[in-house]
C-alpha cells in the first residue's frame, strides 16, 4: 500500500489528498481526490499545477484507483482520460504512458502502484541531482531572478530552479532572490514566495515588468526558470514572461539557465513550435481571484488573448540544468538531450 508524502501530494492509507494551490499562501487546504473528473478539474484549475507535479499526481490517482480494486479496461481509459487534462506540460504525457505501459501487464495492479511509486521516487532524486548540479553555478552574493513557481509545489521534490536556489542556500551561499509575481496567475507572488519564506530564503517580490529595470541596473547575476516541455532544438516552453526574460537576459548579458528533468523532454517535438501552447480563461487576464474572492477590472466585454506558456529559442539560453548534466547550446545541438539508456 502507498503511503507517499510531498509538498502539495500526499497518499495516506491508500487515500489521495492534494494541496489546493489556488488557496496559498492565505489558506493550506487539502482536499480529499477521489475520481478522475475530480483530478482533470484541480488540474485544469491548477489546485495542482507545475509540470511534474500533476503528472505524479495523475498517475498516484490511477494507483489509488487501483488498490481500491478498479479493473483494468476502467483504468486504461482513466488514464488516457487524465493525459488530455492539460495540453503543455509534456511530463504528464510521459508519466501517464510509463502507467499505460504497466497497466497492460497481467498483474495491472500492482504494477501500476509500482509504477506509481517508482515516478514518485524518481522525481525526488531528479530534483536532488538537478539541485546539486545547478548549484554550482551559483556563487555566493548571486542575486537570482526566478518565474513562475518551480519548487516543492511544482514536483514532488525539491524543485527545479527553485531546487537550485534552495541548495544553494543549503550550502551556505549569501543568495538574493528576486521573484518575478508571474501575471496572469500569480504562481511566483503567491507560491514563490511561500516557499522561499518557508525556507528562510531571502527574497524581493517584484512585478513582471520590473526585470527589465533590474536588469539595466545591474541587480541581476542570474536567472533560473524551469519548463513544461523541452523540443529536441532546446527550445523550450515555461510559463507565460520567460521568453520576455530570456531577451532581456540576453540584451543585458545576463545568464539564463532552463532547469528541467528528462520528463521534460520531448524528442517528438522537433523545435519550439512543435510544442501546443494552452489558451486560457479570459477571466484570468480580466481580473483576479483567490482565497479573498474574484477582482475583476477590465470591462465585461474585453476581448482577451491569455496563452498559459510561452516558447523561448535555444539561442537564447545559457545553459540547460538537466538531471544528467549542464549543456552548452553546442552540447544540445550535437544531442544532449537524446537520454543514454541506464
Ligand atoms: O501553469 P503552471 O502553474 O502549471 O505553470 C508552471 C510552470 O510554468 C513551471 O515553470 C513549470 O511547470 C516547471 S516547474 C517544475
């Protein structure tokens, strides 16, 4: 029986609670997942979000579901049902095939919690080893500029970027981190910062539109970002503004690092405009909403344009922090991310 614990998952006696992400930093609720609509909705309203992070949690709903004794043909469609849920991050495509995978096997349910726990494991070490091999390309004094939300919410380790600045922090380094708020959902406002105080990790809040300003001011050493998916070019999709940051990084010459797992990848998508960008609701873009309710500010008839993510080129990239190592755009281009087997 599973029995898993991270920052926004968890799995007790074979029951499945997840941290609304929706409610942080005001409120820390954990609601009780219990069905795949359930899961394709908290996904779709990003009550979990981050890419790793909601493809460990669909595949620890199908372990659930099958400890509870579901049969196999329901937990084939199940799965294939949860891998539509949200189109970008590709780590949910590839996690959910590894349950497809084991749930064509005679013993499908034992496979699948076992497959489960093995993506859930996984995750924790990747992070670990990105962390380690990012944080050496800190140095003490750094000022850090991050996006979005990549940490302990975002997978079920340490993070990705955000794992980078935690172990470097881990490691004693006097680091300074500015945290972009990441309009239109605010990921780095509220969960950012949550986590940096939790870790006791010196931080600034800054809107979106300051980086630039920093940047010119000299204010910014480094930037750290993760992804949702890497195309075989290097380029890669994040959150909506790093693309923004990526150029200005590369204006100012400012390091711009992409830290993401091998689950990030897809060989599939020759370069970035392979990869499917989610439209999202209009509400978003028109206001806010949270634990304190909706704000709206734009008139009810706006029109609105609100891709989730962006596609940043590889040319603009420093250097990739991928679990097996940190590549140059040389290294990339001659097959960096082709994964070696074992
Ligand atoms: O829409 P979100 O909040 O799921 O977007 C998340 C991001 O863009 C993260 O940067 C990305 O998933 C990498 S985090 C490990």
């Amino acid at each position: 029986m599973l029995d898993l614990q991270a920052t926004s998952l968890k799995v007790i006696q074979n029951q499945l609670y997840v941290l609304d992400q929706t409610a942080l930093p005001q409120q820390e609720i954990w609601v009780h997942c219990q069905s795949v609509p359930q899961m394709v909705s908290m996904i779709q309203q990003l009550q979990l979000r981050g890419a790793p992070a909601i493809g460990i949690g669909a595949c620890l709903l199908l372990a659930v579901l099958a400890e509870a004794g579901a049969a196999q043909q329901q937990l084939q469609q199940a799965a294939i049902t949860l891998r539509a849920a949200r189109p970008t991050a590709v780590n949910l495509m590839n996690n959910i095939d590894v349950m497809l995978t084991a749930l064509a096997q005679p013993d499908y349910q034992s496979a699948c919690i076992a497959a489960a726990s093995q993506l859930f494991a996984e995750d924790v070490a990747l992070c670990q080893r990105m962390a380690e091999l990012g944080a050496e390309l800190v140095q003490s004094g750094d000022r850090i500029l991050t996006h979005c939300n990549t940490g302990g919410l975002a997978t079920v380790g340490l993070g990705t970027a955000f794992g980078v600045i935690h172990q470097a922090h881990r490691q004693g380094k006097a680091i300074q981190v500015w945290v972009d708020e990441t309009r239109p959902l605010l990921q780095g406002g509220r969960l950012t910062a949550w986590e940096l105080g939790q870790q006791q990790i010196p931080y600034q809040l800054i809107c979106d539109n300051m980086a630039a300003m920093l940047m010119a001011q000299g204010l910014v050493d480094k930037i750290f970002v993760g992804s949702d998916r890497i195309a075989a070019n290097g380029d890669f999709a994040n959150k909506i503004g790093t693309y923004s940051l990526a150029v200005l990084a590369h204006y100012h010459q400012v390091p711009f690092y992409v830290v993401a797992p091998y689950t990030t990848v897809d060989l599939n998508c020759p370069d970035g405009a392979a990869i499917p960008i989610e439209q999202r609701n209009a509400s978003e873009v028109k206001g806010v909403s949270g634990a304190f309710g909706q704000v709206s500010w734009a008139p009810e008839a706006a029109e609105v344009y609100n891709p989730a993510f962006d596609v940043t080129p590889a040319k603009l990239v420093t250097g990739w922090v991928l679990d097996t190592g940190v590549f140059n755009q040389q290294q990339i281009a001659a097959g960096a991310l082709q994964r070696q087997p074992g």
